[in-house]
C-alpha cells in the first residue's frame, strides 16, 4: 500500500514501520491472470511479537496515542500487528499474503491452486479458514484517465445561501447553527472509506480541503482519484466548499480517503479489506470513520449471511467496527439500500453495537421507500438516526451538483455534523457522543425500527452538553 496525497503530510518515524507490517500486497499485482483464491486466516496466536504496549509509539502515530488516551482507550496486545515470522511461515507454504487484521488476528492469503487450503489448515497456528475470493482477474483493474491537467470546475450558478443547494439537507439537521458558532470541524479527522474519489485531486469544490492523505487498499500503489465517484459524492457531503454553489457539513475538517471497496462486483474478500482500512485509520489518529458501504449478499453466494446473523457480533466486518468503537473510534456507516428488496434490512456493518446507523427520508420527513430498516437480530433500535436522503444534493465526477438518492449521501451528512460537535466538545467519548444525538433526535422518545431515533437536532445536542459541562463545571 502507498500513502498517496497531493498535499505534503508529515511522516512520522512510526509510518515505515507499520506500513511493512501492515501492506503485504505490493510485489502481488499481476501475479495471477488466470483464477485465483482468498482465503482468510484465523489465527490461534499472532506469534511473537516485538512490540509491547509500553511503546505504542512504535506501531500507532502519536495522533493515535493521543487519541486513546483522551478517550480511554487504551492500547493492548489487540493493537499488535501479526509477527513478521507469522507472515514468513505462510508464505513457506506457497502463498501471498494480502492483507491482514491485527484487531481479528486474520491473514488473507491468494494462490492459484485451491488445495493449499488443506496444507493451511494443516499449520498449528491456523485455527480455521474461510475462502473470500474464488475467481479470475482479481489484478485486473480499471484503466485511469492520466491526464492531470483538466482542472474541474462547477458549472452551477451560485445561489443566495452560503450554503448553495445543500442549505436543506443541512437545515433539516440544524447544523447551520451549530456553524455559526463557530463548529465547522476543524481539528477533527474523518477517514471516508468507500468505493473512490474521482477527480477530487483536481476539483475546486475540494481545493480549500485539508486532504490527510489517501490509500488504496484495493488496489495498492494505484490512484484513489479515478474508477468511481461514489465517494466523490459521499466526501462533498461533508467537505465540499464553494460558498453559493455547495458547503457541506464540515468544510474545516482534516479528511483521509481510503478505497475498500472493489466495484466489479461483491465478494467476501471486501470486508478484509474495510477492516484494513479501519484498523489503519485508527493508527494514524484519525476520530471519526463514514463509511457508506454495507454488504449482506456476495456474487454466487446469496445465503452468505442471513437475518439471524444482523446481531452485532456474527459478521466479520461488524465485528472489525465494534472493536473500532472500542479503540475510541466513532464509526458513522449508512443504513442500507435495501428496504424495496427482498432483504429489507440493515447490511453489515450497519448492526454492530455503539455506532451510528443513519437511515433515509424525504423533503417531507418520511422514510425513503429504499432506507434499510431494523431492527436487528437482538432487538436493538437500527437505524440509530435519519437524514436526508431522498434528493440529496452532492458534487459527482465533473464538478457539477447532482441530485441523488441514497443513505450513502445521508450517513456522511450527519457524519460531518458529529465532527462538529467533538470539535465542540473533545472530552465527549464516542458512545456518549452517540447518545447525545440520539437523545437531540426528533423520535427520541419513541424510536422505531423505520426511522430509529428519528432527526438529529445538532443545535439542541449542542445546547444540551454545553449545560451539562456548565453543570459539572
């Protein structure tokens, strides 16, 4: 994996470290142009390990460190990273190592032949495996368009608002007066995983942004600005600033941009990679995680996961998120698209435990007819919260303002306005945080499986842990 970025970052001593550990895939590319198999390792131990939770500095930057301690989280051996002797023995057995979860101790590993699952199993330290890739061309990837001298400008007119066309889906939310307070998320970190960023590098919508950074995990080595602009949308919700045409909900935030997701189809192999990117945004220090993917049905495998699993604690990248909120990450993720469908439900991760599940409505307040509803397979309120997401507005490829559909263009809306908030508030830890909008929320008194907790207020969630800080004070 490299850490790409068209604005200069610091690099701490840590970064060569970790990203050793961490990126196993760069000499895979090309390897296999016939069919290939994943198979995700869980591992009884992670072997021995040089570091100790004494020097955290060694394996987590100090944003990291720092972040665990304001928030109490502290560091354990679940923030080791698998030993390197661990990797080298895999790799003795003929295969490539992909990527990895410390949090899970899990190693995804490809090869041509599917029977190296038997010598696998076969090692003492593997306890079980699960294949998560089983076809050809997983290498072969979109070409980019090279060129990086067309520069993108929108072509909307501005409108009267400072806010431009998103004025309405942030009023809906009251965040406009949480802005005039000053509260635009400066000083906070969101980490946006999702599908790709095209043109984001080369757009005056995000030319004001302060860009952390950007890593592929898909695909490492390759370019997050091209392939797909989902995440282009989803980042504008939040970071887009050109006053009279778009600003989203946290223009002054610190963002870093990962793509998890691979957009040729579905495969298990994904969630691999999310957890890859969750666990390394933690270790740079990034606060909040929006994510506006979700899974619950794989290519050629439509019994993967059924409703009984939406507990929380069954599907392996629900589990990576609750281990994230743990570690003092809040984790935003979108509800699903999924209520016209068969399905009907929330998708994973949207059911773990302590992170906020934002759903869909309309102008009107109604729920979206495609929002994903709860509730989960333990009988916890999902979604948490709504937002708009019926006619939303958000930048595509071009520059241009697009109206679109989605809890993917809701979750990041609220997701900017939370960065708000603990910018406000830093001491707040995450699951409090959470509560506080949920308890601001317009259903808070009777939430629902359809709209949860309903509306967030942020100006009253904001009034309501000024008080309480005045009261403790």
């Amino acid at each position: 994996m490299t850490l790409l970025t068209n604005r200069k970052i610091r690099r701490p001593s840590w970064r060569r470290t970790v990203m050793a550990v961490l990126c196993l895939v760069p000499v895979a590319a090309c390897l296999y142009a016939d069919k290939s198999y994943c198979f995700r390792l869980y591992l009884k131990d992670k072997g021995e390990t040089p570091f100790t939770a004494a020097f955290p500095e060694v394996f987590l930057s100090p944003e990291s460190v720092e972040r665990r301690m304001l928030r109490e989280a502290f560091v354990d051996e679940t923030d080791f990273p698998v030993s390197p002797s661990r990797i080298d023995e895999l790799t003795a057995v003929g295969v490539t190592p992909v990527v990895q979860s410390k949090w899970m101790k899990t190693v995804v590993v490809e090869s041509p032949d599917s029977t190296v699952a038997e010598r696998l199993k076969a090692l003492p330290f593997v306890d079980s495996l699960k294949c998560v890739w089983a076809d050809a061309g997983r290498h072969e990837v979109l070409v980019c368009d090279g060129s990086d001298t067309v520069r993108f400008t929108s072509a909307d007119a501005p409108l009267e608002s400072p806010y431009g066309y998103a004025e309405s889906q942030i009023a809906m939310l009251n965040g406009m007066r949480l802005h005039a307070c000053g509260y635009r998320g400066k000083g906070v970190r969101i980490a946006v995983i999702d599908a790709g960023f095209m043109n984001v590098d080369r757009m005056d919508a995000f030319s004001s942004m302060n860009l952390l950074g950007a890593l592929n995990i898909t695909f490492p080595g390759r370019s997050v600005f091209c392939e797909d602009d989902h995440g282009t949308k989803a980042l504008s919700c939040m970071a887009a600033n050109l006053p009279g045409v778009m600003t989203g909900t946290a223009p002054e935030a610190s963002f870093l941009l990962i793509k998890s997701e691979d957009t040729r189809g579905e495969y298990p192999i994904e969630e691999d990679f999310w957890a890859a990117a969750v666990e390394y945004a933690d270790s740079v220090g990034v606060d909040i995680v929006s994510s506006s993917l979700g899974y619950f049905r794989y290519d050629g495998i439509a019994d993967y996961y059924s409703r009984p699993d939406l507990d929380g604690q069954t599907a392996f990248i629900s589990r990576v998120a609750g281990m994230a909120v743990r570690k003092g990450l809040l984790i935003v993720c979108s509800a699903g698209n999924e209520g016209s469908n068969e399905w009907e439900k929330i998708t994973f991760p949207a059911d773990a435990p302590d992170i906020l599940t934002v759903g869909s409505i309309t102008s009107d307040g109604e729920k979206s007819s495609f929002s994903s509803v709860g509730m989960t397979a333990d009988y916890r309120i999902k979604p948490d919260v709504v937002a708009l997401g019926t006619g939303v507005y958000a930048v595509g490829s071009a520059g241009q303002i697009q109206s679109i559909n989605g809890t993917s263009f809701s979750a990041p809306t609220v997701a900017g306005l939370v960065a708000c908030l603990w910018q406000a508030f830093p001491l707040l830890k995450n699951t409090g945080l959470i509560k506080l909008i949920k308890d601001s929320s317009s259903r808070h008194q009777q939430p629902d499986a359809q709209l949860g907790y309903g509306i967030p207020d942020m100006f009253d969630a904001y009034n309501k842990a000024k008080n309480d800080a005045l009261q403790n004070f």
